[in-house]
C-alpha cells in the first residue's frame, strides 16, 4: 500500500490506446493529402501550369519565363503563408480545446482573432503602423486580452465553461470587437481601405517579405504546443486528478496560453481574422487518433495547413477568373462542421 | 421543522412579495416615462435652432410658425419617432430571444439575426445597386432566410435553446465572412456608404421607414400580449406547460417568429443598431431586481437608449462631424456587454 503511494507519479497518463495501425494509416494519408494540397495550390489558379514546367521552375527557375515568375512571385509565397497561418491556427485549436476541455474552442470563435483584429485597427488607424512585424505586436496584445476575457469568463459560474456559454462569449466578445473596429474605421477611411483587404483573410494580401518575419513567433508557438501536449493530457482528466498525478495546472494554463496567443497573434496578422481551421482540424485529428493531445497536436501540425491551402485553391477554382478569399472560403466549410457537431445527440465536454 | 403555520406565512410573503414586485415594476414604468418624455423634449428642443419650452408646446400643438414648423414637425419629429419606435422593436426582440432560449446573450444581434439582414442589405446595395426602400426589403428577407436556417438547423424533434444558439452563432459567423467579402470587392467609397449603414443611424429617417415598423409593432403587440402569458407558463418547462395546455414547441416557434419580424423592421428601418437588443432587457431586469420577462420595462428601456443614443450622437460630440447614432450605442453597449460577460454569465444552460 505504502510502496504504491511512494511511487512517482507518471508525468502524463496514458490515455486509452487506439489502434496503432489506425494512427499510421491516419499519418500517411495527412502526409499525402499536405502534399497533394501544396501541388495543386502551386499548379492551379488562372494561369495553367504543367507539373513539369513547376519541377524546373522550382529546380532551375529562369526569371525570364512568364510561367516561373507566377510560380516563384505568386504561387509559392501564398501556400508558404497558407502553411505556416494554417499550422498556427490548427494547433491553436487543438490547444484551445484541450485547455478549455471545450469542443467548440476556435481562435476565431472565441474571439481571440477579433482581439487580435482590433489592436491591429488601431495600430493602422493611430500609429500608423504598415509592416507585418510592426501589426504583430498589436496582434500579440489584443490576441492575449481576448484570450484572458474569454479564459475569465470561462473559469466564472459553477458550472465552468459550457460549450454554450464559452461560445456565446466568444461571440459576443467579436461582435463587441467588431463594433469598436467599425467606431475607428468610419473615421478614418485609410485605414478602411487597408483593413477590408486585410479582414477577408486573404494569403496574398502582403507576400512573403511580410510572412517570414513571423515564421520564428510560429516556431516557437509550435514548440511550446508540443511541450504542452502532456500537459494536455492530464488536464484531461480534470483539474483535481490533474493535479493529483503531479501536473502544475498554473504552468501547465500558462504554456497553453502563451502559445496560443503567439499562434493566434502571428496567423491573424498574416492572413487576417479566420474562423473555423481551429475548430474543425483537432476534430477530425481527434476522431483518427482518439484523445491522446501528442498525436492531435501533430494531426493538427498537418491538417490544420492543408486545411487552409485547400480553401485557397478552392477559392481559386470557384470564382475563376476572379478568386475568393481563403477566409470566406474557410468560414463556408467549416460553419457546416460547427452544425454538425451541434447536432449531435449531446456536447460532451472534452 | 416546518409547520403549517410557517408554510401559511410562506404563501403570505409570496403574495406580498409578488405585489411588492408589480408595484415596483409600476414605478420604475413611470420613472422610465418621465426620462423618455425629458429626452423625447430636448431632441425636438435642441438643436443648430433651438426651441424654448413654450414654443415647443405651441409648435406642437400646430401654432408655430413656418420655419418651426419645418425644424420641429418635419426635421425633428421624425427622426425621434423613429428612434423610439426601433428601440421598442430591438428591445422587445432581444428580450424575447433571451428568454426564449433562455440565454442572457442570445440576442438577434449575437446569433447571426440581425446579421443576415446586414449580409442582405449590403449585397443589396453595392452589388445590384438597391435604393433605399429595396435594401429595406433586403434587409427583412436576409433576417427571415437566416431565423429560418438556423430554425430548420437546429430542429431535431424539438428545437432546444442550446443547439438553436450555437447554430446561430455558425452562422454568424459565415455572414460575418460573407460581409468582409463585400465590403473589400466594392469600391471604396460604396464601402464607406455600407459601413455607415452598418453602424446605423436614425438621420434622415421618413414617415415610410416609420410606418414600416410601426405597422409591425401595432400588428405584433397583440399577440406578444398573448404569447408572453404563455411564455410564463414555458418556464416551468415543457412537460408542464404541455399539460397545461400549452404546446411548447409552436409557442417558441411563434415567439421567434415575432422576435424575428421586430428585428428585421427595424433592421431594415435604421440599420443593426449595434447592441440595443441586447442590452434593453438584462437592464430592465437588473433594475427590477427579477428574473421575469418585464417587457414593458425592456422596451421602454430601448427607447431610451436609442434616443440618448441619436441626441448624444447630435449634440453632445465634440467636432463638426454628425455621426451615427450607432457609434454611441456600440461604444457603450460593448463594454457593458463585456462587463456582462464578465460578472454574470453564469446562467448559460446547455451542453
């Protein structure tokens, strides 16, 4: 009895297995699908281009050809963007639901991208602010005043954060968000012009020299998500076998909520407000690996960019030969995943 | 150990209280008049021309002369009356919506309602170039076809407040995208001009936008007085209600479908005024210190705010600029809302 006691507790239980072969099958197939993703955003969009023409253009690029300059100036730059916004918001979702043991956690729904969108508007509006790495700082700040109002509201009341209440409040906290952003902009048509361009969630909006300034707050967002998988998994258990297991719930919400704000902040100034990548991509992470955050965090790293570089192809196919924001594009596909998960017989907490 | 004598007591307190309650409610009803009244005064008073009392009451009363006439009848008037008559309709709508799926944030304004007006309006105007009497139009169709979807979504033998909510704000959230969409496709200043609306304002308001939500406010009154009694009775939930002889589905459903009707007139009439159907009815509650339904208090609640709303919007600025009666509505409705959401949020019911 003594002996069981005195044993070190595990770091991180193990959550019930899933059948590895499901998970590997699982891993390939994201494999393939992200890189089926990345050929078809670097080959489709009004300009053809053969496979073999982007295999030299990427090999051997000759800036004379029209065909390689469209490739290098415009097809890569947007899928880098769609990547690294897309793994920034995929992961911020996975973190989002595991630390609010809530399904319906989403940067977007949450309102931590609005957060994020309205001290953006004022650095544009007051201080003048044009580069990305000048918008990311705003972003960072309003992406962890959103995320501490939301994380506020959930630890309030005795039944903790609902599913319900964690999203009326997120939406409230945008619609609050996006009053005071609409309150800044009709004063100042500037900043309108570039914040509408900006608020469609657009991934060539500002090119690479804007995107790759931000590529190291994603890196070390990625990082700490990583670290913070364990964690995940013992505040999954609740707070009080959590802690009883030897996890430090402060640190464990702290790492949590730096990374998210470092993932959010990042992805909304790059590609502006997207909703719903964090919603639906640690879901169908969840529904191939079962509970264990280690391997949605990783589902996530993958799916989430596939996710968006999906969205941005489509919207180039659709809407030919003009093109639709991935953003919009995105918001379409995912508000149908939000219903379907609604409609299901009950919302188990997570 | 309680007595008879004590649960005797019980329902003689309860009564009381329940009186004390009506009688509270009662002055808080003329409280609210008197301040309406006040307001409705200064914004015809004052102004670039202003008027004193007495010649207010002459002009009123159809004595005045011709200029005053003009400032006070066709200028001022109009544009009171419809302010008050907005705030009613956003107010009763919010309040209904909040007690129907039984959610103090569950407002038109919160779950995509008012939004799919908006997303209509503005497709309306900068892409099929609409006047203001189609975008109107558009603005209630957008309304209803979004109330409808999320209806029809959420319905799985029975719509449950929760689900309804959620779905909402899905929605929302795609007419939020589909609104950003818009706006970046037109041209700048065809943006600005929907901005603007989308802020939304009482100025320039005609005798057909009030006649509008008039018609539907005098239309809908009788059967919110009808449905409100039934409404109590819902809150002792479904099972009892039914056996009361109340259907709780198709009550909800008509209680929706007149919260809806109010939100889109008056959508249409001035544009989503940013959080007067929110706000209306947790004030009133909180004034009255009760949980119930106090529409009456609500709506007069809303008018308030809209006129204060569109005479500090007017007058109490500093700068040349006239602005939007919105922008005074959404700076202080989204830090109460916040406020709100931080201290009392914890009635949400749901999954």
């Amino acid at each position: 009895m003594t002996r069981a006691l005195e044993r070190p507790a595990p770091a991180a239980p193990a959550p019930a297995s899933v059948h590895p072969r499901r998970v590997v099958i699982g891993f390939i197939m994201a494999l393939v699908l992200l890189g089926l993703s990345i050929a078809a955003s670097l080959l489709v969009g009004t300009r053809e281009i053969s496979p073999v023409t982007l295999w030299s253009a990427l090999v051997n690029p000759h800036r004379a050809l029209t065909d390689h300059t469209v490739i290098l100036d415009l097809r890569v730059p947007r899928t880098v963007v769609g990547l690294l916004a897309g793994l920034a918001l995929g992961l911020a979702g996975a973190l989002m639901q595991g630390v609010t043991r809530n399904p319906l956690a989403d940067p977007g729904l949450l309102g931590v991208n609005a957060g994020a969108s309205l001290f953006v508007v004022a650095g544009i509006a007051w201080f003048g602010v044009t580069s990305s790495l000048g918008y990311v700082w705003f972003a960072f700040a309003g992406a962890a005043v959103a995320a501490t109002i939301v994380y506020l509201i959930g630890s309030l009341g005795h039944e903790g954060a609902t599913p319900v209440k964690l999203a009326l409040a997120g939406t409230a906290l945008t619609a609050a968000f996006t009053s005071l952003i609409t309150i800044v902009l009709l004063a100042d048509s500037e900043a309108f012009d570039r914040y509408r361009f900006w608020a469609a969630g657009s991934l060539v909006a500002r090119g690479l020299d804007a995107a790759l300034p931000l590529a190291p707050f994603i890196l070390v967002g990625t990082v700490l998500a990583i670290v913070a998988a364990r964690m995940l998994n013992a505040l999954a258990l609740g707070d009080d076998l959590a802690r009883g297991l030897g996890q430090n719930l402060v640190t464990a919400r702290i790492v949590c909520a730096v990374a998210i704000v470092l993932l959010c902040g990042s992805a909304t100034a790059m590609a502006g407000p997207i909703v719903f990548v964090g919603l639906a991509v640690p879901h169908v992470a969840r529904w191939i690996t079962g509970p264990d955050y280690r391997l949605i965090i990783v589902f996530s790293a993958f799916f989430g960019p596939t996710l968006l570089v999906t969205a941005d192809v489509l919207g180039r196919i659709v809407a030919q030969p003009g093109e639709i924001e991935a953003g919009l594009v995105v918001a379409f596909l995912g508000a149908p995943v939000l219903i379907a998960l609604v409609r299901r017989v009950k919302l188990a907490g997570l | 150990m309680t007595t008879r004598s004590e649960m005797k007591t019980d329902v003689a307190s309860l009564s009381h209280a329940r009186a004390r309650q009506s009688r509270r409610e009662g002055r808080l009803v003329l409280a609210l008049l008197g301040a309406l009244v006040l307001v409705a005064a200064l914004s015809l008073a004052v102004g670039a021309y202003s008027l004193s009392v007495p010649d207010l009451l002459r002009t009123l009363t159809g004595q005045g002369t011709q200029s005053e006439n003009f400032i006070v009848l066709s200028l001022r008037l109009p544009r009171l009356t419809l302010a008050v008559l907005v705030g009613v309709a956003f107010a009763i709508s919010g309040a209904l919506f909040q007690t129907v799926l039984r959610n103090p944030l569950a407002s038109p304004d919160i779950i995509g309602v008012t939004g799919g007006a908006s997303a209509a309006a503005v497709f309306g105007m900068l892409i099929l170039g609409f006047g203001s009497v189609a975008t109107s139009l558009a603005a209630c169709a957008g309304a209803s076809i979004v109330a409808c979807a999320i209806y029809l979504l959420a319905w799985r033998g029975g719509v449950v407040g929760y689900r309804f909510v959620l779905i909402g704000v899905g929605v929302a959230f795609m007419v939020q995208g589909l609104l950003g969409y818009l706006l970046s496709r037109a041209d700048l200043n065809d943006a600005q001009g929907a901005l603007l609306w989308l802020v939304g304002s009482v100025s320039g308001a005609g005798w057909r936008d009030i006649a509008l939500v008039a018609v539907v406010l005098l239309a809908l009154l009788p059967v919110i007085r009808v449905l409100s009694g039934r409404l109590r009775v819902l809150q002792l939930g479904d099972d009892l209600a039914t056996s009361l002889g109340v259907g709780a589905e198709r009550t909800r459903l008509a209680l929706l479908v007149v919260a809806v009707a109010l939100a889109a007139s008056a959508t249409a009439a001035v544009g989503p005024l940013a959080f007067v159907a929110f706000v209306a009815a947790p004030i009133a509650r909180r004034l009255l210190g009760t949980g119930g339904l106090a529409l009456i208090p609500a709506a007069l609640i809303g008018a308030l705010i809209t006129t204060v709303a569109d005479f500090t919007a007017q007058h109490l600025l500093p700068g040349q600029l006239e602005l939007p009666a919105g922008i005074i509505t959404g700076a202080i409705g989204a830090p109460y809302l916040l406020w709100l959401l931080a201290t009392s949020n914890t009635t949400g019911k749901g999954a």
